[in-house]
C-alpha cells in the first residue's frame, strides 16, 4: 500500500525546518499532526497531597519536556526557589538541552542517556551514592524505571506533576483518510483506539516511539513497522524516513508486473487490429477483382451484342442492295422486251 497520508500524534513542529517536511518533499507524502492527548497541570494544593518536599531532594530525574515545564512552574507557584547546586538526570539529550530555558546548563550538573534509555545514566548516578531523587511523572504512568533503580540499590520517589488527558477528535478529522498513524505514549494509543476503534491491526500503517507505547500498542493487537527508538534508528523521524524508502521501493516493484502486463496487452491489441486491417483490405482486393471480372464480362457481352447487330445490318443492307439489282435487271429486261415488240411492228 501507497503511503500517502500520515498523522503524527504531536503539535506540528514550529519550524519548517523540520524532517517531517523534508520527507514530505522528498517522498511526496502529507503530514497531518494532531494531538491525541493533552497535559493539565497539578494544582499547588493537589502536589502538597503527596506529602513530598522538593527542596528534600538533590536531584529531578526527566523523561519528557512537559515535565520539564510542570515542574518549575509548580516550582513558581509555590514560591520554591531551585537550589543552584541541584542535578538533573534527563532520558535524552534533547531533553537535557531544554532545560537551558530554565536553568544555566552545566554539564557538572546535567547528565543525559545516550542512547534515549535510564540504564546510560546510571554510572554518575552510582558515583553520587549520597544523591536522593525525585522523578517528574504524570498520572498516568508505570513503576518500570522506579524498580530499575531499585535494582540498582537506587532510591527514586516519583511525584505526579502533571496530569494527562484525552483529546477528542471531530467527526470531520475522524473521517480523515490516513494510511498511518504515529504514536509516542501509551495514552495516545487509548486515545487512538478511542478515536478510531474501527481500524484493526494491518488495515493501517501504524508506527511508535518508545518501549512502553510497543507494549501498549501489542496490548492493543497492534503490530507497529515502524519502531523507535533502535540501534540503527535513535530517532522516529529517521525510522520513517527508512520505511518510506522502502515503501516507496515496494510500491515501485508491484508497478513493473502491471506495466508488463499492460504493454502485451497493447501488443496483443496491435497484433489484432493489423489482422482485422489485413483481412480488410484482402476482402477489398477481392471485392475490387470481382467487380473487374464482372465489368469485364459486362463489355464482352456488350460487345457480343454490338457485334451482332453490326453483322445483322449489314446482311440486311446487303439483302436490300441485292433487292435493287434485281429490280434493276427487272425493269431494263422488261424495257428491252417492249423495245423488241415495237421494232418488229
């Protein structure tokens, strides 16, 4: 299947200098993006219910940007003024960066996953034994990276800064016509199924950013082709451009049986219609010699009937200048008699 159309669950980028629209330049595809949840904060009073002190704690852990900005904005609600000397444990260096709009970066003070996972962090978190942590979450969110630092002897408290919330889609972008969809939480994938509970695994292309959106979307009886992030692919713009290629080469090679297919059978047709053209033209020809051979015998019979009549004229004139010699010889034998007669009397 063509991919033609594509819906990515995330606000359409700010720039235009984005992989999105260079993919759609290079590959011919449309980006639609549309948000499939949205984020409300935690009120001052709501935080205070957890019973968790900010300033108890040495070092924010982050997985997202919106907990980036829930956080310091919870912070200056709540006139809690950030120490200089905290750290800041970030799943991705993008998300490390996004700090400077908040922070003065350091790198002394900010560490990053490599490769977008917790586990590269862990060895300046195991040099700091004496760091205690506070990871920003939401409310809806799993224990998984909670128990992975526990493994690892690492006490991590989460607190629910932010809350998430599903957006609903109009009946007009519901009868919008994607041919695949592009998620990156496992509450896009509830927003999804809630949106779109008709399509099934493998009617649409679906693709997906994250572990825990895999296992939610399998949850689900989706089957993703497309995965980020991976060894070969760090990010989801880099794993589409890899599937439209292929898909692009796919789509290339169904067409080659169909243009042979269609060049025979405009041979075929050639091949047919000289037939029909040659048989044409020998009944023609046909046609065209028996009309010669019956105008031929038109003329020899017209001929025949001239001829005769000449000849029949002929004997009659023949006949009557005979008629006339005779008369003649008649008339002369007849005056000789007379004169005879009248000289012997």
């Amino acid at each position: 299947m063509k991919v033609k159309r594509i819906l990515v669950s995330q606000p359409r980028p700010a720039t235009e200098k984005s992989p999105y629209f260079d993919m759609e330049n290079k590959f011919g595809v449309e980006f639609d993006f549309h948000q499939f949840i949205r984020i409300e904060e935690v009120t001052p009073k709501e935080f205070r219910a957890q019973h968790i002190n900010i300033l108890d704690y040495t070092a924010i852990i982050f997985n997202s940007r919106h907990g980036i900005d829930h956080f310091f904005h919870l912070c200056q609600q709540m006139r809690i003024v950030v120490p200089e000397s905290m750290h800041y444990y970030c799943i991705s260096e993008s998300i490390a960066n996004y700090l400077q709009r908040y922070i003065q970066y350091r790198k002394r003070k900010v560490f990053f996953g490599a490769h977008n996972r917790f586990e590269d962090v862990l060895p300046a978190m195991q040099r700091r034994p004496s760091e205690k942590y506070m990871m920003v979450v939401s409310d809806i969110h799993n224990d998984d990276t909670i128990q992975m630092f526990a493994s690892h002897k690492i006490q991590v408290t989460p607190a629910v800064m932010y809350r998430t919330v599903i957006n609903d889609f109009t009946k007009e972008e519901k009868k919008a016509k994607y041919d695949m969809f592009v998620l990156f939480t496992p509450m896009g994938v509830k927003a999804f199924r809630k949106n779109f509970p008709k399509i099934q695994d493998g009617d649409k292309y679906i693709g997906c950013f994250g572990q825990n959106t895999l296992l939610a979307l399998k949850e689900e009886g989706f089957t993703p082709v497309v995965m980020a992030p991976t060894p070969e692919c760090q990010s989801i713009t880099t794993a589409l451009e890899k599937f439209l290629e292929q898909n692009a080469l796919e789509v290339e090679e169904v067409k080659k049986p169909a243009v042979k297919k269609t060049t025979a059978a405009k041979t075929t047709a050639t091949k047919t219609t000289a037939a029909k053209t040659t048989a044409t033209k020998t009944a023609a020809t046909k046609t065209t010699t028996a009309k010669t051979a019956a105008t031929k015998t038109t003329t020899a019979k017209t001929t025949a009937i001239k001829t005769a009549a000449t000849k029949t004229t002929t004997a009659k004139t023949t006949a009557t200048k005979t008629t006339k010699t005779t008369t003649a010889k008649t008339t002369a034998a007849k005056k000789a008699t007379v004169k005879k007669t009248e000289e012997k009397a």
